[in-house]
C-alpha cells in the first residue's frame, strides 16, 4: 500500500495495480453530514457534468459503517408535540453500508472504498452500470483537497465498453450567516423544497428556498458596495481563446443585476491559462471553485448545474457548461439558413441585381 498525494477530509491508500483502495474517515466524522457526488462518466456526451447526489451522515453498526440520508423532505418549525409526531413517522434511511476493515492510524475506521464505490455502484450510478465487469475496474485518478477528495474508477460495462465513473466526496458545512430566503411564485427560480407539517394553513405547508448564494455586502452603511466575498468563476484552459473576451463579458453582465441590490462587482471571472500557468492549480472539481467549462460534443447547449445544502438552498459549488455545438449552429444561421431565407421569394431579376452586386 502507499498512501495518497494528500490527506484531506479522509486518509486514503491506494494500491495501483489491482484498485484497492482503502480510506479512514475523519476525525469528528460522527458529527458531520457529507456528500457522495456524481459525475456525468466518459463515454457520454455530457462527460464531466453534475449528476446526482447523497447526502447524509456515517452511523457504526458493531464493524460496519452504515452511510444514512437524514429525512429532510418533511419538517416542522412548530411545536415540540409536532417534532416529536414527524421524527416517529418520516425516518432517516440507511443508503448504503460497508465493514471496517481497519482502525486507521488517526484512530478511526477504515472502509474498503473501491468495494463501496465499484462494488456497489449501481447505488450510486443505476441503470448507467448495466452489464459491468468489476473485475477488471482500475483507478484512473485520486484528487485530494481540503474539504473533499475525487476518486475516478474505469471498467467495462453493457457491451464492452470502458467507462469513467467518477466520485466526489465532500464535506457538508452548516453555514449559521446564511438566511434561506422563501421563494415568490411570481418569479422562475431554482429551489429547495419540503413540506412544514407544523403549519396548520394548507397554502403554507410547502416551503421553497430559493437556491441562492451567500452573498454579502462589505460595507453595509454604503448604498452601493463591493461584497465581503465575491462570486469568482474560473475560465477553464479548455476553452478557445477567440471566445473568452464574450465568455467573460456574458459572465460580468450579471453584475447589473447585483447592483439593484446594492452589490457592485458581485462576480469576478479568473482565466486558467495553460501556457502561463495561471491558475492551473485550480481543478474543476474542487468544491472551494466554480468553474465556466468547455465540452467538444457538437451539442447546442449552455447548463449551469450547481450544488446547493440540501436544507437552506445554499449554494455550494456550481459549474457553467458551454458546447461548441453553438458555434456550429449560429454559424449555418448567420452564413446560411438566414441568407437564403431572406431570397426566397424575391424574382429573378433582384437575384441576378444581388449576384451582380456581389461581384462589383
């Protein structure tokens, strides 16, 4: 065994040439609430983005070490009585488990990762695993950071073919500054939701927070004031350069909007820059950044996934996704589709005025 890079939130082993790869849990792990995250795997057209999530917390059962997601769906903020009524019917669930293979030597459990993360994949990924051969699952790279760690296995699945699954282990911290702010169904937002059982107004049992950032003013007493911490989003190097100046400013057009509520300069953007090296320590999937990213799959899209605390609608971490699909697609209409549908219809005598034109 040889121990990981770096020691993060868990201590990880890694032996290269069969992926065993062993992790001990932190100190104080009984009191926090982590995040298992997925990533979109290679092999697919929207590789590297956001998927799904586990949130929850590590309970020890005797020598196995049980992952549960709290439930959080249902709540109340009324009486004690109306607490003690939801704990007894909505109940946490347990996701998944695992034996402690070992006392680490920070004194706490050691998990057979890759037995948790390859073995028992289709937890985490579903259908996306069918056919799977684990028997043939490499690692293909470990990231360690200060509050989470990124571990990507590859194996065959349906059909032979190789895939990367990629996981991202995080730290899931309270925030006690933060308001959720409840959302107005006048207006289109991302949201958290659940259901208050301790309201008694059937309009006021379901409660939505809207998805949002923390965002704060450094100088309150200023009618207009930079932030105590902007938003930054770092440019990833994969993206051309001939679209960077437009990225930038679409990103920046934003800033307006934080004005009217007294922000100035609420988002900053940062470019990597590969030949320079500016930085390209930053990775994209280190939960501290959020990052604007480029894919190569001849789709027309733009998305913005994000993760957000599964109880305040705090936003945690987001990415933009842009395609060159776009390009391709505002190009045929700009160069193309357009020039000919303005022809249509008109006689020949303006088609051979306009070919005229063009050769003058």
């Amino acid at each position: 065994m040889t121990g990981g890079e770096e020691q993060t939130l868990y201590t990880l082993w890694v032996r290269r040439r069969d992926g065993q790869v062993l992790a001990e849990l932190p100190r104080g792990w009984a009191n926090q609430r982590h995040m298992f995250s997925m990533t979109v795997p290679t092999g697919n057209l929207f590789a590297g983005l956001m998927a799904g999530e586990i949130y929850g917390y590590w309970r020890r059962f005797d020598k196995r070490m049980a992952f549960i997601a709290p439930q959080i769906e249902v709540r109340s903020t009324g009486d004690a009585q109306s607490k003690d009524a939801i704990q007894q019917i909505f109940t946490d669930r347990v996701v998944f488990d695992v034996p402690i293979v070992a006392m680490g030597p920070g004194g706490q459990p050691v998990i057979d990762l890759d037995g948790l993360l390859v073995g028992q994949a289709d937890t985490f990924y579903g259908a996306q695993v069918r056919g799977s051969n684990a028997r043939l699952a490499t690692v293909k790279s470990i990231k360690s950071f200060p509050e989470n760690f990124v571990v990507s296995f590859e194996w065959p699945t349906a059909g032979g073919q190789l895939r990367t699954f990629h996981y991202n282990v995080s730290l899931v911290k309270d925030n006690p500054a933060y308001k959720p702010r409840l959302a107005d169904e006048r207006v289109g937002y991302f949201h958290t939701a659940f259901r208050d059982l301790g309201k008694f107004k059937q309009d006021e049992v379901w409660v939505r927070y809207i998805n949002r950032w923390h965002l704060e003013k450094a100088d309150t007493s200023l009618r207009l004031s930079p932030p105590k911490e902007p938003i930054v989003f770092y440019v990833e190097h994969t993206l051309p350069i001939r679209y960077r100046r437009w990225v930038r400013e679409g990103a920046l057009a934003w800033n307006k909007a934080f004005e009217q509520v007294g922000i100035v300069d609420a988002i900053e953007v940062r470019f990597q820059d590969k030949a320079s090296g500016a930085h390209m320590e930053k990775d994209p999937e280190d939960t501290r950044y959020n990052f604007i990213r480029w894919l190569a799959n001849d789709v027309g899209t733009a998305i913005g996934p994000s993760r957000t605390h599964p109880m305040t609608g705090e936003i945690l971490d987001a990415d933009i996704i842009l395609t060159d699909g776009w390009i391709r697609y505002f190009w045929f209409q700009a160069n193309e589709f357009l020039p000919e549908q303005a022809m249509e219809g008109m006689s020949v005598e303006t088609h051979r005025s306009t070919a005229t034109s063009d050769r003058l």
